[in-house]
C-alpha cells in the first residue's frame, strides 16, 4: 500500500517535486481537456475553520476543472466545532466522506494534528501565522510563468514581515534555488522573526533590511507585497500604527525594472493603490489565477495520480 503524503509545510515537498508540479501546471494550461475528468467520483473535503475566499474558491474551482465533487464547510461556525468537536475527531469524520481534504485552521499546528488523524492525503491551506504551503506553491507557480525561472532573482518583501505566513514559507521555498536575493521592507515592529533570519544565514542566502520602499525599488525582479494583518494583533492601537506603513502607489513604480513584476496573496486592503492595477507589472490577480492551475496539480500529485 503505498504510504499516505500530507502538506503542511512546503518543505514537506522536495525542489524536484516543487518542479514537478508545475510542470503538470503548466501542462494543464496547455491542454486543459487532457484533465476535465481525471477525478470524476473523486471528493475534496475543503473544511475552513475561519473565512477564506481565494483559498477555498481556488481549491473548488481546481477539483472541479479536474472533474470531482467538493463537499465540506467554510467557517467554525458550520461545523460540528461549535458543538465542541475536536480537530481529530472532525478529520477522522471527515476521511470518511472524502478522497482528499483542503483544510485552513486558526491555530497554528492543527493542520498537523489532522494529518496524524486522517486516512486520506491532508493539504494545509492556512494554520494562523504558521504556514500557507498552497499560496506558497500559487507564488512559485506565478514567478515561474512571469520570469520564466525561480533562481538569479532578487526578491522585495515588503510590509507585515513578522505575522506573514506566505512570506515565511515562500522564503523556505526560494532559499533552495540558486543565486536568489531578498530585500526586507517593513517597519521595525513588523521586521521577519530572527529564526527566520536565521535560516537566510544558515543557507548562505544574501539579504538585508530596509524602511524605505523607494530605496529598494531599482534592484528588484520581484515586490511582494503583504498586507498588515488585524487579526494577527493582540493590540488594535498597534494594528492602527502600523496598517499604513507602506502603500504602493503607481507613481512609485517609475524607478522599477519593466519587468519587475507586483505580487500580493490578497486580500489587499490599502497598501496597493488601485492605479498600480492597470500598470502591466501588476500580477497579483494573474497570481490568483495560477493559485487554481497549481492545486489542480497538486491535488493529482497527493491522490497519486501524477
């Protein structure tokens, strides 16, 4: 029997596995009917435990391209989590019904705890400000289609650098391939947490920090905007300070490469300004759209048919 894979960490996907799936990404792009019923009478469980928009539609409309059902509930609220239901006995229910679960949970780690408890494949679509594998995936998925490779790249990461679970796991991604650069932005209460800073050390990786959007606009392939969290804050006087540290504005992108490409996880509130939306450099709704293409890939690569 062949043994049971999870995601919950993109390190639980090697770099040649990472390649992999988008290859398969990108040849459902190129042949998108080879794929319409590769997983007709397969189910995906998508249990979300707190709100997601893009996560949950993109892991829907991504199982539905590949021709299965979507079964499962999109707030605490809806399931039996209300009632007082741990996390491993909702998994264990909810291996039951499915081929597969997509699950997005407040705390950190209990992605983890189901992955122990189910008996079908587990993807961690969010767990507090832990880990967001999937969007991490969706991220290399968008540099790849738009740079056309993922090393020999300098990277700006700019806003909510402490409580930022994609930025975490898209730096453990990026580290792994050669010759790439990161560039902190952020304000020095939101600066990356020094274990993360130290993982950039032990892999011999270049980066520095900045306050200064402006400043580190030249050198960068890639900005990766993100937006300052409310709900990572235990203090809203904090969350007010802080939430408009740095808004990107079309006119900042004059000093830019032209092919400098703006990506952001969504949701935006305010720190990209509309008027960026219509420079050819925006990516972030492009971003959106690979999110699906990836976990249509990914999805195949857990059920172990690609």
């Amino acid at each position: 029997m062949k043994e049971l894979r999870h995601l919950i960490n993109i390190t639980d996907l090697t770099v040649d596995e990472i390649n992999h799936l988008i290859e398969v990404a990108d040849d459902i792009i190129d042949n998108p009917e080879a794929y319409q019923d590769i997983c007709a009478h397969k189910k995906l469980a998508t249990l979300f435990f707190e709100p997601s928009t893009r996560t949950r539609l993109s892991f829907t409309a991504a199982m539905m391209e590949l021709g299965g059902n979507v079964l499962g509930f999109d707030q605490a609220a809806s399931s039996s989590t209300a009632k007082g239901e741990s996390v491993s006995d909702t998994i264990v229910m909810a291996s039951c019904y499915s081929d597969i679960i997509a699950m997005r949970h407040p705390k950190e780690g209990a992605p983890f705890v189901a992955a122990n408890h189910a008996e079908v494949p587990v993807i961690n679509a969010g767990d507090g400000g832990h880990f967001h594998p999937t969007q991490t995936l969706t991220d290399l998925m968008t540099i790849h289609r738009k740079k056309g490779k993922l090393g020999g790249l300098t990277i700006g990461l700019c806003g909510d650098l402490k409580f930022g679970r994609t930025v975490h796991s898209l730096i453990e991604a990026m580290v792994r391939y050669d010759d790439v650069k990161f560039v902190m932005i952020s304000p020095e209460e939101l600066d990356l947490p020094g274990y993360m800073k130290e993982t950039l050390d032990a892999e011999g990786v270049e980066w520095k920090e900045t306050r200064s959007l402006e400043e580190a606009m030249p050198e960068l392939d890639v900005l990766y905007m993100t937006r300052v969290q409310k709900e990572r804050f235990f203090n809203e006087e904090d969350y007010i300070r802080l939430k408009d540290s740095f808004i990107l504005r079309r006119k900042m992108l004059e000093d830019a490469k032209e092919d400098m490409i703006v990506m952001h996880p969504l949701p935006r509130v305010n720190e990209i300004s509309v008027d960026v939306d219509d420079d050819p450099r925006a990516t972030y709704f492009f971003q959106a759209l690979m999110g699906k293409y990836i976990r249509m890939a990914l999805i195949l690569f857990m059920l172990g048919m690609k």
